[in-house]
C-alpha cells in the first residue's frame, strides 16, 4: 500500500514537473513571437 | 494566434499518430524574458507605452531583437528555428535601417480603420504606442520588408504584417507541429499522458 502511494505520488510529481516544463516552452514561444514580431494591430 | 494554430495542428498530428504532444526542450529560455523587458515596458505596458520617446522605444525594440536572435542562434538545433530566426533577421533589419521602428505607409494604416484619424499621425512619427513608424514608401529602406501586407477585409482582427512577421508565424507553426511527432527518446516536455 505505502509502495502504491509513493509510485503513485512520484507519478503525480513527474506529469507536474513536465506540465510546467511544456508550459514553460510555450509562453517562451508565445514571448519569442511576440518580441521578434512587428505587427501593427488595428487598435492604437 | 500563430501559436494556437501550431498547439492545434501540432496537437492533431500527435493524436493522429497516436503520439504523445511532445514540445523540444529550449535552451536559454531566460533569454527571452530578459529580451521582452525592454519591449514590454516600451510597447505593451498602458502606463509606460505612450510616455516612452521614440528614441528610447528604437533602442528598447533593436537591443530586445537582437537577444531574441541570440537565443533563436543557441536553439537552432530544431530546424524550425532557422525559419524563426530568418524572419526576425527580416525584420530588425527593416526595422534598424528605418530609425529603429518598423515602416509602415499611410496607404496600410487607413485599411486598418484605426480609432484616431489617419491625419492625426504625422510622417515620420511613431503610430500611438507601436512598434511601427508612418513613413512613405518613398522614405522607406527595404520597403518590401515593412508592414506592407494586411489580412483580409472578412477577417474580424486588424492586422498589418511584414514578410518577417509571416516567417516568424510560419516557424512557431512548423516548431509546434513537429512536437506532434517527435518521440519519447529526444528528451521532450510532455504535456500529454
């Protein structure tokens, strides 16, 4: 039972870590393409 | 945008191929959050974005681009970088050879139907808060690399573009469509199980 919750929590940890790792990646993404960009939007 | 339309087509591939989306580690990430200070603060911050000079909104965007070249240079092991970087090669350049501002024509800025009329800007000044400047195709070096293109008249968002703008959307596509079909072995970010 205790082995069932440590995997089970070491799991949990992994799917965060990478869920925050991906996260990370695309708001660097979202960041790249807003800094390299010049676009001129229709609302200045 | 060109970011949810690559987590889409990227996100279909990896379920087509019953793969998971599996986004390619970055190097240098840090970069880019250092890189977009300048450009936040000059562009998009509401408080700051109009009281910032020309000057300092050229200096702040030129210094910020060639960060971002830096990291796109120590990421460009993923090809779709290379497309990436071409385009923000495109566009500093324009941008540096016209005053440290993106170009753009009184022609291109009345098809945006802006808020302020287009005789309230004035040749050769910054547009509101932007990263563009009003100048004619006359005065404009590399005129072809400006934002010269606009999307069309049925799309419901306003937008001027450059070709430089074109293949930074086209890489940050291709970038996310590749992350739905890479494998497990190429050491990627999973987001899903």
């Amino acid at each position: 039972m205790k082995s069932q919750l440590f995997n089970m929590s070491v799991k949990a940890s992994r799917l965060n870590q990478q869920h925050v790792r991906a996260a990370l990646a695309i708001g660097t993404l979202i960041l790249f393409v807003l800094g390299a960009g010049a676009p001129m939007t229709g609302n200045h | 945008m060109a970011v949810i339309i690559g987590l889409l087509v990227g996100a279909v591939r990896a379920r087509i191929g019953k793969r998971p989306f599996l986004i390619p580690d970055l190097h240098a990430i840090w970069l880019v959050l250092v890189a977009f200070i300048p450009q936040w603060a000059a562009f998009y911050l509401p408080l700051t974005r109009r009281a910032v000079t020309t000057e300092w909104a050229a200096t702040a965007l030129i210094s910020s681009q060639a960060i971002l070249l830096l990291f796109a240079w120590f990421n460009r092991r993923h090809r779709a970088f290379w497309v990436l970087g071409l385009g923000l090669i495109l566009n500093l350049t324009v941008i540096v050879l016209n005053g440290g501002l993106m170009p753009i024509s009184r022609e291109t800025l009345t098809k945006l139907k802006l808020d302020a009329p287009i005789t309230d800007w004035q040749m050769g000044s910054r547009v509101g808060g932007s990263k563009d400047i009003l100048l004619s195709p006359a005065q404009t070096r590399l005129e072809w690399l400006s934002d010269r293109f606009v999307l069309p008249g049925w799309f419901p968002y306003k937008a001027a573009f450059s070709l430089g703008d074109l293949l930074i959307a086209l890489g940050a596509i291709w970038l996310l469509w590749e992350s739905g079909g890479l494998k497990m072995n190429k050491k990627p970010n999973q987001i899903t199980s």
